[in-house]
C-alpha cells in the first residue's frame, strides 16, 4: 500500500500578522485529515525561502520510508489487522485505530526498530507512515493500547495465532515432513509482589535466574525456517513439562496444515527428553523423532575412538574440503542403541573447531577453580572468619562450581583436624578431566528414523541452529525485541509476543522473497539498509506547491524494491512493474 498526501500551503493569522504552514492531508478512516502540519514561518521568513527557491530546492521534511513500506508490504497478502478484527470485532463506540490495527503497527515498529508503546507515536512521526497505511499516530498511545490489548481473552490470543498461521501456510504452500522445535526465555523486570502466572523465576538460558521470565517455545518448518506454531509458557515450566502439554496440540495443527498421511519428523532439544515424552512419540503412528542426548549420561558412548568416525557430507563440509582444510570437518560414528525402551539409531558426531574451543574455555574453568580453592585453603590455614566448618566450605565451593557452570567432581576436597585446627587440601580427579576431555567437541543423536541415512540424521540436527538463530533475533536491540518486557499483566505478555513472533515470521518471508531472486542477504542488513531510503518533503524551484518524493535508492534498495514489484522514477514517484 502507498498513499499519495497532498501538500499545501496554508496561513494562519496571529495578532494581526500571518504565518504560513505546509500541509498534508491523507484519509484516514475515509476521512480527509491534516496527517503533518510544518511552520514555515513569519512573511519575511517566507519571502526569504521564496528567494532561495529560485536558486535551489528547499527541504522541510525527511522521513523514514523504505523499512516501513517493506514491513508494512509483507503483511500484504495476510492482513494481520484484519484476523485481529474478525475475532475481536470493534466496540460500537470505538474510534480511532481497530485492535487489529493496534497489533499490526505494533507488529510494523518490531520490524524496523523496536520500541516501547510510550514511543511509539514520537517514532512513527518521523517515519513516512502517512504515505504508506495512514493512521492517527497521536491515538497510538500506551494508555490505548493497554484499553485496546485488555480487551483480547487468551483464547482469543491463541486462536489469532493458529489463523496467522494457517494463512502463512497457505501463501507458501511448502511441505511439513520435518519440523524443528526448541524453546528460549525471557526475563523481566517485573517486581515479586507484581501477580503474574506466566513471569516466573527459573533456569533462565541467559543466566539471569534471579528475574522473573517468560518462557517460549517455538516450531519451525525445517525446509523454509518459518514458523509453524508457537507457545507461550511460564518461566518456571521445565522444556519436558512443556513438550508433553502442548504435543497434542501441536502436531494436530501441522497435521491439519499438511492435510496429507506422510509421517513428521520432529527435530527436538535434549531438555525436552523424558520417558513419558518419548512414549507419547512412539505411539503416535505419523511422528517420528531426531534428539540429542547430553554426553553426560553416555561418557563411554561420547568418548568412541575418533578411527571409528567418518566425515559426512555436508555442506560445510564440502566447502572446507575445497579450501583444504579437511582437518576441521565435522565426522561422525553410528551405531545402535536402547535408549527409552527401544533400539534407536545412534550418531555420535565431533566437530574439531569446536572441540578445540570447549577445550580452552574447560581450561580456564578448572584453572579458574584451583586459584579459588587455593584462597579458600589459605583463609581455612588462617582461620578467617567463617572458614571454620568444612560443611559451609564445601557449601562454597559448589556454588562456585554453580556458577561456573562446570560439575564439582573435578576436584576433590579433603579435611583433617589437628590438634583442634581444621586443615583443607584438594586435587584434581585425573580420571574424570580425562574422560571429560575425550567427549569435547561431541554430540549423540538419537533418532527413530532408522532408516535414515547417517548424512540425513547429521544435517537435521545441524538444522535446528536455525530456530536458534531465531530466538537470537528476538533478542535482537532493534528487530523483534521481545525484550525488554515492559508489560506487567499476562494479558498484555501474550499481545506483547504474538507480536513479536508475527515480525519474525514476517522478516524470515522477506529473506526466502529475495532469496528466490537470488539475494542472499538478513532480513536485518536489508532493513538496515532500507531505513536509509527517505521520503522527503520540498519546496521546488519551478513548483508552485511544495511535494512529497523518494529519494533515487541505491543499487541494494533498488534490487529489494523490484524483487517485489515496485521502482522509483526519476521523479521521485514510487511506481509498480518493472
């Protein structure tokens, strides 16, 4: 959508004296509405422009343009606003923006520069957003928006979410035969006295467990990376408690998408690994699983002798064939294996760069735990405060060993009393660091695809990064931001990140437009460089109005622009077809 504003001047008298102002008008709601008003100044002001007019243009305004008619040309063919509305119909005495709306220029800000709602208006006008889907902006307030979300039920939530799907899977008809699933959260700030059943303090994946935080989980179509479903969970939920609430629901929904009897395979996380979570699994007569096992719980598996690994054929792979550079190929062992009451195919893969960094941060972890026990075995010898009983001491050390992340039977502690003096001496467990040190770098994959190939099964779990690289998104300062948290009920947490991942499904259909057209750029190094395409105000030598236009973009802008159906004319005048 763009929309043509119309420019003039207009004056007004004050005390006697005239000013003069340029105006926009733009229909908004059907109506013909002043959506910008510029002071020029007094009549001397105004004659002095005059006079440099006919020397030269004269900019009044710049605008934001090319990231915001990107974003807001991606919802095109869905029309959030609209499934909003079909669910959450206007009040009779609504004015202003619908809840549809209010979500999609929520949904539009995310993906060009997050911010808060209290932001919102002062953002949206500096942006060109008059000419591209016309809106009151003094309306897009925070206060309304909470009137406006407080009105949405989760039900209502949920179910706009399964229909924003449904039609995503309709626009891109692609095939569900592997789906990968992982989950993230997200902390707050939200004080303990603040009621909330989804803000729960947990294990959270940054290491801010003294927050409280939301928890998402998130699944994505193998073949296009978009997303296919999404679930928002309290913080304090285990992965594994969460995989075996939604399961049902889950697989129902791609199933009801696919409309097809092929199986599904889902590519899942090793926290998400339980008895009850596998024998659901087996059951189910259409899904099958691919999941990692911690090498923790499988030590003698993890530490195979590398003669028995072969490299795989992936693409990394090849590429660092070409470039020599064979000795860091990832190569794997399989075999066989009873894991959760069944014989499951079994790979066990090793990665020498990342071996090699595992190795170094292990390292400084047990050298970074010997310097602490040699300053706890000096504060016992001189009897510190505190450092008296070898219980609280032993109390320490593994919360150190918490902290670090490392597991505590790497170093062993010992006390003794003598003559009424509590002595600490401690050395490292030899046996266990080896045994630790022979399954960096590897990772086991179990899968009940058994007749897949080791190169299959490999890929697949290599695969799910990509839902990771999402969540990283989302993390992102600008786009998506789902956090900050700044909303403080779980109604609006629930609008907050519907929201959220909307922007992202959008930005991933922006990467696959241009990637069929052959630009293989991040949704977020093309917003960045569509943020620097201005729609700018002026007043013309030769015009006897002042008039919007585009500036001419540059060899990228110009490529996203026709990649979908769109150029600028020497004129400055955004034109469709080629």
């Amino acid at each position: 959508m763009y929309t043509s504003t119309m420019a003039h001047f207009h004056t007004k008298t004050k005390k006697g004296r005239p000013y003069l102002y340029v105006r926009e008008i733009a229909r908004v709601n059907g109506k013909p509405t002043v959506v910008s008003q510029i002071y020029l100044g007094s009549p001397e002001k105004v004659a002095e422009l005059a006079t440099r007019r006919s020397v030269g243009d004269i900019q009044l305004s710049v605008q934001e343009f090319g990231s915001l008619f990107l974003a807001n040309h991606m919802d095109s063919d869905v029309d959030f606003a609209s499934i909003v509305n079909s669910l959450v119909p206007a009040d009779p005495k609504e004015k202003g923006p619908s809840v549809g709306e209010y979500f999609l220029f929520g949904v539009l800000n995310r993906m060009v520069e997050a911010k808060s709602k209290r932001a919102l208006p002062e953002w949206y006008g500096t942006t060109a957003i008059q000419s591209i889907r016309p809106v009151d902006v003094s309306a897009l307030t925070s206060e309304r928006y909470w009137a406006k979300w407080d009105r949405v039920s989760p039900k209502q939530v949920e179910e706009i979410g399964k229909r924003f799907f449904a039609r995503i899977w309709e626009i891109e008809k692609f095939s569900a035969d592997c789906a990968l699933f992982d989950t993230t959260n997200y902390y707050t700030f939200m004080s303990s006295r603040t009621k909330s059943d989804l803000a729960k303090r947990g294990n959270n994946k940054e290491g801010r467990h003294n927050l409280r935080q939301v928890g998402l989980g998130l699944l994505v179509s193998r073949s296009q990376r978009l997303p296919l479903f999404y679930s928002v969970y309290p913080g304090s939920m285990h992965d594994s408690k969460l995989f075996d609430k939604i399961m049902d629901e889950m697989f129902g929904i791609v199933a009801g998408f696919q409309q097809t009897k092929e199986r599904l395979t889902v590519v899942i996380d090793k926290g998400m690994n339980s008895e009850p979570n596998m024998a659901w699994l087996d059951e189910h007569p259409k899904v099958h699983f691919v999941t990692a096992y911690s090498p923790y719980f499988a030590e003698e598996l993890a530490a195979t002798s590398l003669e028995r690994f072969e490299p795989v054929e992936t693409p990394k792979n090849l590429a660092l064939s070409r470039i020599d550079q064979d000795q860091d190929r990832l190569v794997a062992y399989r075999t066989t294996g009873e894991f959760w009451g069944k014989k499951r195919a079994v790979v066990v893969t090793y990665n020498p760069p990342t071996a090699r960094k595992q190795e170094y941060v292990f390292d400084q972890k047990l050298e970074q735990i010997r310097t602490n026990l040699i300053d706890m075995r000096a504060k016992v010898r001189d009897k510190a405060p505190q450092w008296k009983d070898q219980d609280s001491i032993r109390e320490r050390y593994h919360r150190l060993c918490e902290y670090l992340h490392i597991d505590s039977g790497y170093y062993e502690l010992s006390f003794e009393t003598v003559e009424k003096r509590l002595t600490m001496s401690f050395r490292k467990n030899l046996y266990r660091t080896e045994n630790k040190r022979k399954t960096l770098g590897r990772s086991i994959i179990i899968t009940d695809n058994t007749d897949w190939t080791t190169q299959d099964i490999v890929q697949v779990h290599l695969d799910r990064c990509e839902i990771e690289s999402g969540f990283r998104q989302s993390k992102d300062d600008d786009l998506v931001g789902v956090r900050p948290i700044r909303h403080w009920t779980d109604s609006k947490i629930r609008c907050h990140l519907l929201t959220c991942v909307v922007a992202l499904t959008y930005l991933r259909q922006l990467e696959l437009r241009l990637q069929e057209k052959g630009i293989h750029r991040t949704a977020c190094a093309v917003m960045e460089e569509m943020r620097h395409l201005h729609s700018v105000l002026l007043l013309e030598s030769g015009f006897r109005d002042p008039r919007r236009k585009l500036e001419q973009p540059s060899k990228t802008q110009a490529e996203v622009l026709q990649v979908l159906g769109y150029r600028i004319d020497k004129s400055g005048v955004l034109q469709t077809g080629e």
